[in-house]
C-alpha cells in the first residue's frame, strides 16, 4: 500500500518537530499539521518555554541593574520600566527562534498543513483550515503531539484580563503593582519571583501544605529565604472562596480560608493569575473511533517506544503526561521516530535520569536522589555542600545566594544525586548528571582540574566537602577511603 508521507505528525511543538527532524534524517517523508494559524513551535516558541525565559531574562537584567546601581528617584523598577521595553528586550529573541524553525523544516524539506488534525483511520489524517474546508492526507504513520493547554479553575472564570492563565500572562501590556498568583508548582514560582524581580507585590496562595514538595530540603529552604528578602508572600492550604472587582479601591479581591482558621481573608490585587496544572489535548482528535487508549486524565498510553493502542501512532510530549517538559518532549519526538524508522530497541529514559530545571529567581535544578529519599530507600549516602559565597565567580557576579548539594553512596562514593539553588543551576546541573550516566564517583570532581573560576568549582568543593565528612565517620569507611584514593 502506498501512502502520501511516511509520518504524519500532529501538532508542531518541541515533540513534533524533532520527531520531523530525526525522519528526515531516515530520508522519510514527512507532514507537519499544525492548528495555529500564527506560529508553528506551540507552547515551547509561542506560549510557553521561550517566551516565558525571554520576561525572565529581561526580568533579571532589570532586577541586577536595579540591585546595583539603585534608581536616583528611589523608584520601583515597575515605575522606571515598562512592560514595552520588556518585550523590546523579548520580541527579537521569538523572531529568531521562529525562524530558525522555519529555515529548519524548510531545509529537511519537511511540508505542513496549517488546519486542525483529526484522526479519521489509522493511516489517514483529516486538516481542517480556518475556513473549513477539509483534506485528507495519509501515512504509514502518525505522530500525535498535540501539547497541552491550562486547565480551568472550577469557582471562578479566567477571562484573560483581570485574571489570566499562564498563557494570556505573558501578553501583560504592564507590569502589575500587585499579583496574586493561585497555584503552587513551577511555573508558579517562576512567574512569582519575575514579577518580584520587576517590582510586584506578589501573594501566591497554594491549595498544598508546601510549596514544590518534590524539592530537596535544604535547596527549598534556601529558595524560602530568598523569597522573603522578595515582595513575595506565600499562604499555603488555602481555598478560595471568591473573587470580585472593589470599584471604590479600583482592584481585585481574592477572598481565601487556610485550613482549619475560621475567618475569611482578602488579599487586593491588580491581577489574579491561575495556574492550576495543564489539560492534554485529546478532544478532538478521533482517538476513541480509531482505539487509541487514554487514561482517566486523558493523556494518551503509550509503550516504551512511545507506541499507542494502536500500533503504526504513536504520541510524544505532554500529551502522554509527566514530565511534561520541553526538554523531555525533544528527546522523545526523536525516540519515536528512531522507534519508527530506525533501531527498536532503543526504550524511554529513566525517570531518574532525567533532570528538573526551575528558571526561577534564583535557578532551581535537580537531578536524581534527594538525601531524604536516599534515606527512605536504606542507601547509606554521605552529602557534600558547596555554598555559592565560597565561589569566586559568584563573587564576581554579585549572585553569592545558593548551594549545591551531592549526595553519594558511602561506601564506594558512586554519585546518586546532585540538587543545585543558584546562578545558573540549570545548566551546571549537567556535569553531574554525565558523572551520573556513566556511574562515576565523586572523584571524578576532585581529581579532574576544572575550569576556574567558574559556577562548576561547587563540585569540587561539595565533593571535598563530602569526603571529609566520610573521613570524619571513622574507621569503618577507611578501607574504602585508602581503596578510593
Ligand atoms: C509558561 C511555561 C513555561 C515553560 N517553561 C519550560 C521550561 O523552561 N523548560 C521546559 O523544558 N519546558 C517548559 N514548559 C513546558 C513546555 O512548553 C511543554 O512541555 C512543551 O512545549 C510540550 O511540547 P509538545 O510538543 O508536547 O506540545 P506543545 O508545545 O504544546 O505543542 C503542541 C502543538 O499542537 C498543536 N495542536 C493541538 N491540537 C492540534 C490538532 N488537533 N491539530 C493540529 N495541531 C494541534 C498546538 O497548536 C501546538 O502548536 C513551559 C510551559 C509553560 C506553559
């Protein structure tokens, strides 16, 4: 049987276009649906990642400028700045990335459609444009890489101007005097400390009874004490009563109860932003008519060759769940394609292999066990510390707030985890997931001349920081220690 293309990947976010990439690579020919009618990339280049790490950027460049060097009028950095001059700093950044797309896909030849993408038989796609009129396209097979959207709050409406969702967020055309962010997880934190940065009075009010639980201990109290030096303040098990304009005070009020306090509080605010977790989109996809199974959150199940139900569809991204993350999405868009064109054997990643990166103010980034879980799993780990005030490139940068933390197996040093608060986390966080990879051992950092001065100078330092504390725990791991030297 002949078919128009060799895959047909629905949707054009980080899953899918490498997917398309690494097929083109196999000589495949290849179609791109994608339903937006502005850019293709999805939430990674038009709602999501880039955009978010571009306010970021500009967020932080305005915040150390205004750490340092102070404004001669005592202003707020949201009374100095304006959110034009942010997305001056912005625009170019999503220009770039999307025509790097487009030059991208324009030179592996791969074709698109612009229209939505339904599944109609397991080799045919159905697009329907904008103006409704409908093709059929078919393929041997198809990659389902539809994303996510924010899900809804349940008591209250996002209408995109008073509150808004992480999307219509990053289309504020000013920088809110007061925010009140309803959600707890990453994007949460990361919104709350850039709109701190920019000079926001931010309340976040979280419906747990800590905010990102998942985090090592000593990394999450170094973010706590950096968010009180902030504007931000965090109540945690809160629910939310209501939310209702104040005319005569022209604002918002948010009305809350924390668990187990009788009283009603309010909290004024100039926006609400509610960030409540992400829906996959599956709805419209055919899904049930051609047997592709979902599970009861609706994302799509998938073996661990990203296969579905169904054998020649597959899915990738956050369609199919956790981690829901761009840099999870690009590694398996490529695998699902190697699954269909190349080597089989090839199966997902550990979950543990795979590192968080959190771009708030300061980074965030972990990668493998926590000292906590090691514990609870009866692994007899040694932490070594490394505080970024001991590191001259932190000196020299001004950014002296954060720790990395190893955590290693006593008895042969092997390393099972590295959690990292401070400048540039998320990508110093990659030496020790290589270390990791190939199951070296905290040697590795002090035996190797590192570059100096430099943010990785904290692996030398936690791992000499961990060795003595081994030394220190006596006889019993002195062999080990002669054996390892
Ligand atoms: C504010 C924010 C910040 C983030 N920051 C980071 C970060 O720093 N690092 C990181 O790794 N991840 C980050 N993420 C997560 C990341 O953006 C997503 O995990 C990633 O984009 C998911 O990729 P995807 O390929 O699954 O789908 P998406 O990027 O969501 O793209 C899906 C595409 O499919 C299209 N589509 C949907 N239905 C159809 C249909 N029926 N027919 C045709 N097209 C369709 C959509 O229009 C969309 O373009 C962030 C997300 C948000 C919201």
């Amino acid at each position: 049987m002949t078919f128009d293309y060799d895959v047909i990947i629905i949707g054009s976010g980080p899953a899918g276009f490498s997917c398309a990439m690494q097929s083109t690579k196999f000589d495949k020919k290849v179609l791109i649906v994608e339903a937006s009618d502005h850019n293709l990339g999805g939430s990674w280049i038009s709602k999501g990642t880039v955009p978010s790490k571009a306010l970021r950027a500009a967020a932080k460049l305005i915040q150390s400028f205004h750490k340092q060097f102070g404004d001669e009028k005592g202003r707020k950095p949201f009374e100095r700045f304006r959110m034009e001059d942010i997305m001056e700093y912005k625009e170019p950044i999503l220009d770039s990335k999307n025509r790097q797309f487009k030059d991208d896909i324009i030179k592996n030849e791969v074709e698109t459609a612009r229209g939505w993408g339904r599944i109609i038989d397991k080799n045919t796609v159905e697009v329907t444009d904008q103006l409704n009129n409908k093709n059929n396209y078919t393929a041997k097979y198809i990659l389902i890489s539809t994303g996510s959207r924010p899900s809804e709050p349940k008591n209250f409406k996002v209408d995109h101007a008073r509150i808004l969702d992480y999307s219509s967020a990053l289309e504020l055309t000013h920088i809110p005097r007061r925010l009140v962010i309803i959600g707890s997880g990453i994007i949460s934190i990361e919104f709350a400390t850039i709109f701190a940065a920019l000079g926001s009075r931010v309340t976040i009010l979280s419906d747990l009874n800590e905010v990102l639980p998942f985090l090592d201990e000593e990394v999450k109290a170094e973010l706590i004490k950096s968010i009180k030096k902030t504007n931000i303040q965090i109540f945690n098990n809160t629910k939310i009563k209501k939310i209702s304009t104040n005319d005569l005070r022209t604002c918002d009020e948010v009305l809350f109860k924390v668990k187990d306090q009788e009283q009603l509080q309010v909290v004024e605010t100039d926006h609400v932003l509610y960030i409540g977790g992400k829906i996959p989109n599956t709805k419209t996809l055919g899904l049930e008519e051609v047997g592709v199974e979902t599970d009861k959150n609706g994302h799509i199940k998938v073996d661990n060759h990203y296969r579905t139900s169904v054998s020649n569809i597959y899915a990738a991204g956050d369609v199919i769940g956790q981690p829901s993350l761009a840099s999870a999405s690009f590694l398996q868009g490529r695998l699902s394609s190697t699954s269909m064109f190349g080597s089989s054997t090839k199966i997902t990643p550990e979950t543990e292999d795979i590192p968080f990166g959190i771009y708030s103010i300061p980074e965030i980034s972990g990668i493998g066990l926590t000292e906590k879980k090691a514990k609870e799993l009866g692994i007899d780990v040694t932490v070594g510390r490394a505080y970024f005030k001991t590191l001259t490139r932190a000196d020299l940068n001004h950014e002296t707030d954060g720790i990395l933390k190893i955590v290693f197996k006593t008895d042969d040093l092997k390393l099972l985890g590295v959690h990292i608060i401070g400048e540039q986390a998320t990508d110093n966080i990659h030496l020790g997931q290589v270390v990791m990879a190939y199951n070296g051992d905290i040697k590795y950092f002090i035996e190797r001349v590192l570059n100096y001065p430099t943010y990785s100078e904290a692996y030398k330092i936690a791992a000499f920081n961990g060795l003595n504390r081994v030394y220190k725990a006596g006889v019993k791991y002195k062999k080990i220690l002669e054996k390892n030297q």
